[in-house]
C-alpha cells in the first residue's frame, strides 16, 4: 500500500442515543467529542438509530404491521360479509 493516501483507521465509540447503548467499533471516522471508557479516550459518534433501538430489529414492527393488516382486512371485508351473490 501506498504510504499517506489511506485514511487512519481506528477504534470508534458509537452511542445510540434513543437507548444509550455504546459500542466500540473500528472506523475512519474524525470526531470532535470524545469519550473515556474503560480508562481509554476514543473519539465518540453519535447515533439516532442501531440495531438495539431500530424497530425491525428489535421486533416492535413486525407486531404493529401485523395488527394493522388484520384490522385492513377486517373493515374491508365487514362490509361484504353479509351479501352474497345472485346466480343468473
């Protein structure tokens, strides 16, 4: 590899800020804000979302899509469920 074209690859604290979780990763990323943990200083990027607070990893999706389609289909066959069709 060529010397000073790569970007310095190093350890990374990602905060989800929705459950406060913190993980330690290997990133290129620069960041002004730094964290001390486990008596290191690593730069720290702050996250909106990850996989323990996004919905459809966590599981809490897949329960309202559910409930939304079973109530789609209920209003939308409650209004025919009582005709029925007449034979020519």
């Amino acid at each position: 590899m060529k010397a000073s074209i790569h970007p310095e690859y190093h350890e990374v604290v990602f905060l989800d800020q929705q459950t406060g979780t913190k993980f330690i990763s290997r990133s290129t990323l620069n960041s002004r804000e730094t964290v001390e943990l486990d008596g290191k200083t690593y730069p720290l990027f702050k996250c909106d979302v990850t996989s323990e607070s996004h919905p459809f990893y966590t599981g809490a999706q897949t329960r309202l899509v559910e409930t939304g389609r079973v109530e789609k289909f209920r209003t939308r066959f409650a209004r025919t469920a009582g005709t029925t069709k007449k034979a020519s």
